[in-house]
C-alpha cells in the first residue's frame, strides 16, 4: 500500500478542485489583495455615513452655520450717530428794486426842454430830472404878479378915502353911511390884492410843477423820455427809481419749504452767469400761494451791488433752521406705499426693518428725525436687493 505525505501539493484532498495554477500558490497575493481593498471601501462608507450623521444630525447646527456663512451677504453699514444739522433751501427768483418809485408828470405836460440824468445815475431827494418848457406860464406868473400891484394900488386909495372921510365926519359934511360905504370899498380892495396873491400862488406852483423831481434818493433804472418830446399826465413814468438802490431777490419757494421760513431767515444769492456770492435777508414772505405752481415769493432784501442787474435771474441757498439728528446719505434711505425706511442690521447680521421720518435736507445727507438713534448699523447701499430676516456680513465704513 503506497502512502503520499500530507505536506505534499500535489496529493491535497481537494486538488482537482483548485485552478490550474493554484496549486503551487500563485494566486495566494492577488487574494489577499482583494481583501485589502474590500476592507478599505468597507471603511470609506462607514466613515462618509458617520460624517454625514454628524453634518445633518448634530444638536449644535454646524452644518446650518458653514451653509449660510458660504452664502451671506457682503454689505457696507454705517453707525451715523447724530450731529447738528443746519437746514437749506433752494430757490430761484428775480431781481428786482425793493422799492421801485416811477416817477411821471405831475402838472399840464409840454414839451420836454432838458433831460438831466442817464440810467444807473443816482439822484438825492428834490434834483430836477426833467425840465417841460415853460415859457407861457412865466408869461401868466408875471401878469398874475402885475395884477397884485394893481389890486394894491385900489386897496391904498380906499384907505386914502375912508381916512379923508373919517376926518370929515365930525365937520358934518360926511354921513355915517358914507363912511360905511367907503370902508366896504376898503376892504374889497385889500379882498381883490390877496385873491391876486393867490392866483399869483398858483400859477408859481403850477410852473414849478413843470420841473419833475426826485421824490427820493435812489438809482436811476429806466430813462423813457428825450428832450424835444411831448408829455402829458397819466402817460407812461419818465424816469424810474431804485429807493435808495436797495434790490430784492423774488425767491419762488415750494408751499411746504415756505412754511420753514420766517423774515430776517439769512441766505446766499449768487446772479446767474456769476461766481460772487450775495448776503441777504428775507424781509417779506407774500400772503398768497400760486395755485397752479403751488410755490410762493419769499422777497430777500439785497443792499446795492453792481453785480446785482434789476430784471436778472439769480438762485439763493436760503438757511432753513438746525436740527440736531442722525444724518445718512440718500442711498440708505428707501421708500414704499408704507412710507420711509431703512435697513439695519441687528447683533445677530440679521437684517431688519426700520421706518423712519425724514427732515432737512443737506449737500451731505439727509437727516433722519424719528426711527433712528443714531447707534444702529445701517445699510448704506444696495438695500433694494435684501429682505428682512436676511443673514449678512455688515463691513463698517470708513
């Protein structure tokens, strides 16, 4: 009976059963391999499924977190804290005389003799500035003058008569009723010199009447009239006058500023076309509104300047009063049916709504009188593009 030794391959049990091959052991690595590799993906899954336990399942929300850190918001935000405010108003108006005094005939009118002053002169009170011819009148005043002295002369010789008379009444040769007679004649005569005297009077005043002066000191504005012209009363003024040069700015000012303002308010009037800046005061605010434009005439006093034309156009930065507030740029402050409203962002970088109430407004911003005290981060840009309750990432400006 032969026997084969355990140890020998070719003489295994189950030899027939193994790959051509096997036997020796040379599929033995390959294996062992496979087994490697089999283990390793085993503990990839279980590692990526303990890890997205973790992400989605853990109490402390960190997956939450880097998600919505991954997608906030950049935005700029400011703490405007509040400021004293001093309030302007634009307007735009018309020069014009503060005073404009048109100066025309007073008396019969004629022909103009002499023209004494040019536009832009300045006059005083009582200057001659147009002279009418008067050559018929001086002929009237000095026959009005000759029937003084012949209205004298009666007035003398009654008295001459009456005093005769008196004498000769205690003789008896004068009755009582002469002596009355005589003194009526007396006075009638000395009646007759004082109604010449009159008419004397005012035939002087009517010829004085001929000579137009100046009512007042003042810059002559217009000049309507040349020597050798025919004039009348009730026709156009001759001349026109600036009282005392002094200008007004006609500022149309919007209904709801004009209720801001008060006289003596100071503003800046600068001419169109010019740089030079002009110091003036509202003296005036009209009564009235327009009702188609809704703006009303707030009148700032201007002293002379030559710079300053009558009938030119000019803008005014008129001081509207202080405010003390917190102030943002326009761009912070949005607007809906709602009304005014910014964006804040609060200690969690959530945004939030706020409403707020706007007042002055300024070249620097515009200030904010209610909904803010001034230590909130708020929004300064792109607000239209976020929505309450938004997460963000507030960058503070500089």
């Amino acid at each position: 009976m032969n026997y084969q030794s355990p140890g020998d391959p070719g003489t295994s049990p189950h030899a027939d059963d193994l790959p051509p091959g096997a036997q020796n052991g040379e599929f033995e690595p390959v294996a062992k391999d496979r087994r490697w590799r089999t283990i390793a993906a085993v503990v990839v899954v279980v590692a990526l499924l303990a890890l997205a336990y973790f992400w989605y399942h853990s109490g402390d929300g960190t997956a939450e977190e880097a998600e919505g850190a991954q997608s906030a918001q950049r935005v700029t935000v400011t703490a405007p804290g509040r400021s004293t405010i001093a309030g302007t108003i634009s307007a735009t108006g018309t020069l014009a005389a503060r005073r404009t005094l048109p100066v025309g005939v007073v008396g019969e009118g004629g022909r103009v003799v002499s023209v004494n002053v040019e536009q832009g002169d300045w006059v005083r009170q009582g200057q001659v500035l147009v002279s009418i011819d008067r050559s018929v009148q001086d002929q009237q005043a000095r026959s009005a003058a000759a029937q003084i002295e012949v209205a004298r002369a009666d007035a003398q010789l009654a008295q001459n008569n009456l005093d005769r008379a008196l004498q000769l009444v205690d003789r008896g040769f004068i009755s009582k009723a002469d002596v009355d007679r005589l003194t009526a004649t007396r006075d009638a005569a000395v009646a007759r010199v004082k109604v010449a005297q009159a008419q004397l009077g005012e035939l002087q005043a009517r010829n004085a009447r001929l000579n137009i002066y100046a009512p007042a000191s003042g810059l002559v504005l217009e000049r309507n009239v040349e020597p050798g012209q025919t004039v009348s009363p009730g026709g156009q003024p001759l001349i026109t006058i600036a009282q005392g040069g002094e200008l007004e700015l006609l500022a149309q000012v919007g209904e709801s500023d004009l209720a801001k303002l008060s006289p003596g308010v100071e503003a800046q009037v600068t001419p169109v076309g010019g740089t030079q800046t002009f110091t003036g005061q509202i003296w005036q605010i009209e009564p009235t509104i327009d009702p188609q434009t809704r703006q009303g005439i707030a009148r700032v006093a201007l002293s002379y300047d030559p710079a300053l034309k009558p009938g030119g156009f000019a803008s005014a930065t008129i001081n509207s009063g202080t405010v003390v507030a917190p102030r943002l740029p326009e761009s912070a402050i949005l607007s809906d049916d709602d009304g005014s409203y910014v964006y804040i962002v609060d200690k969690e970088n959530k945004v939030r709504r706020r409403g707020v109430t706007t007042g002055i407004v300024t070249g620097e911003g515009i200030a904010v009188t209610s909904g803010l005290d001034g230590s909130e981060r708020v929004v300064l840009r792109a607000g239209g593009f976020l929505n309450p309750g938004d997460t963000v990432e507030p960058v503070v400006e500089r």
